[in-house]
C-alpha cells in the first residue's frame, strides 16, 4: 500500500478543463480521438441542417441539463462571481482581439431573444449570432468549446437547463475583435442519444469534458498529438499526469473503483487533495457524475492504449 502510495502521490492528476471555465486557455476543448467520417470545421455542416425545430428543444428536460452540464463542467467562464449567476462579461484576450462571455440567463441582456437554434449552432458549430458574438456574429472565440459531439438530447436539455436559469440583467460589452479568429476546431456528427454504460459512456464523457486539451501531450507547433492520447503533459508550472493505464508513469496501478472515487471527491485514498486545478473540477462539476457515470470514465481510461510517458513541468 504504501508504494502504490508514492505512486498515487507521483502521478498527480490536474485539471480536466471547463465551457467555459474561469482558467480560460485550458478549455478549448477537442475529441479524445478523431472517429471514422469525422469533418474538419472547414466541412461542418450549415447551421440550419444542424438546427432542432424549436417544438423539439421545448422537450428539453432543465433538471436533465443540469446535470449535463455538471458532467462537462461546463458553463464556467459566464459565471459572474459579482452577480452570481451565468450573467458573463468576463473578459478574455487573444491574438484576435478581445472577447466577453456573453450572458447566459433568460433576461433579455442575455439569452432571452437568442431562438434555441442559434444556441444549438454556438455549442454544436461555434458559430453565433450578434447577441451571442457580441458583435458581428461569426465564429465564437477560443477558449469557447465546441460540443459537436454532444448527442442532440444532451444539446435539447443543456438549452433547456440555461432558459430554467433565473433572469439577471448585465449587458455585457461589445468584443473587440482585431485578427482573424481560429476555426481549428473539429467537426464530429452527433449521436442522436448519448451512450448509457461501459467504456463507450465514459469516452464520450471525457470527450465533452475535455480531458484532453490539458493530458494530451502538443507536438512543437503547438497542436495536440493525438498518437499519444491522454499521455500526459506540462501544465503551467507542473504536469497534467498520464491518464493511459501504463503501470510505470500512467493509471496501472489504480482500480476502476479508486479512479471514480477521485473523480467525485477531488482526494487520493490517502486522504490527500488533488492539485487545486484539478479540485475544482470536482467542485464544479464532477462531484456531481453518478456513481455508474465515474466508473464509465474509469472503463474508458483503463481501456486506452498504454502508453509509457512521465511529462515534466515546463521551466
């Protein structure tokens, strides 16, 4: 016990980013693996043949959304801690300029006047609206994910979760926007319902949650290496740790049981606490997955490829 300890205490786990969370440039998120008939965003479909009639988003289950959204960890850059609530204007700044986390609450400052198709649009396509752009309209900017994978239930409550959420008035600021806004994003066809159980549930879990933007080692150009899934990488001053189940710099040594347990409680076994990025994950999101859904993310790693790789933090 004690030297699977040393090894838990190695192999720290960190943050699986947030749609928006707060620490903006880890959540732009892309799939954990690129499935057969995948489409570059250059190949996306149009808005409207994405588009779910509006009768068909008034299905939408709120309760169901909030826990989509818990499963994601989601929604966490439009948190407007003075307002308390997703009211946005926090403001984010890249090469192309500067943007602001539109309000995401039924006011109409917010998403009030904004029709269920074009929120499906920004989450499925990154593609918005004036209201949600605030702006021009045009391609949403990074750090804002793009759910293509998301099956269209998820997408219908998740709409139905943020029309539930109670109105608060905040206008947010036009964005500035001054260089081209990267569209590297990709493209995947969405299931129409998500998987229920096994390995299969807890991929695409992951995959909307975003894993791999921070424990997918980048090749020199800055892109993701996805022939190293989850391998492991620099994250700002330490590492985001191999999550494949290589038993020397990975999760070999960890049952399905301890990985689900970690996932809901953000603590090792030993009662220590995770890396405080990775903590408030938990917080925010993944202290809220089922018992069955932290199991199906544990399938899921222990049935990647493993690969032997000990990332060290950036000097």
């Amino acid at each position: 016990m004690e030297q699977k300890n040393n090894h838990m205490a190695r192999v720290h786990w960190l943050a699986l980013p947030i749609v928006a969370l707060l620490m903006v440039l880890a959540v732009a998120c892309q799939p954990l693996q690129l499935p057969e008939g995948s489409m570059t965003s250059s190949e996306a479909p149009s808005a409207e043949s994405t588009a779910e009639s509006t009768e068909e988003m008034a299905l939408g289950d709120p309760e169901a959304g909030a826990y989509v959204t818990a499963m994601v960890v989601g929604c966490g850059c439009h948190f407007n801690r003075d307002l308390g609530g997703l009211a946005g204007g926090n403001e984010f700044e890249g090469p192309w300029g500067i943007a602001y986390a539109p309000n995401l609450t039924s006011h109409s400052t917010g998403i009030a006047d904004v029709s269920d198709e074009e929120l499906m649009n920004a989450l499925r396509l990154g593609h918005a609206s004036s209201v949600l752009s605030g702006g021009e309209g045009g391609n949403l900017a990074q750090p804002m994910p793009r759910y293509s994978s998301m099956a269209d239930e998820d997408v219908i409550n998740l709409i139905a979760y943020l029309r539930s959420l109670d109105p608060i008035e905040n206008e947010v600021p036009v964005r500035s926007i001054t260089g081209e806004i990267p569209d590297t994003m990709v493209q995947e066809d969405p299931p129409a319902t998500a998987p229920t159980e096994g390995a299969d549930r807890g991929r695409y879990i992951a995959t909307n949650a975003r894993c791999g933007r921070c424990h997918t080692p980048r090749n020199d150009d800055g892109s993701m290496d996805w022939s190293r899934p989850l391998a492991g990488a620099p994250f700002r001053d330490t590492v985001a740790p191999n999550l494949t189940p290589d038993e020397l710099t990975g999760l070999g040594g960890w049952s399905e049981e301890e990985i689900a347990d970690f996932l809901k409680t953000g603590f090792y076994s030993d009662g220590t606490e995770a890396h405080g990025a990775m903590k408030a994950q938990t917080d925010r999101g993944l202290g809220r997955l089922t018992d069955d859904d932290a199991l199906a993310i544990a399938a899921f790693l222990k049935s990647l490829p493993a690969i032997e790789n000990l990332p060290q933090a950036s000097e």
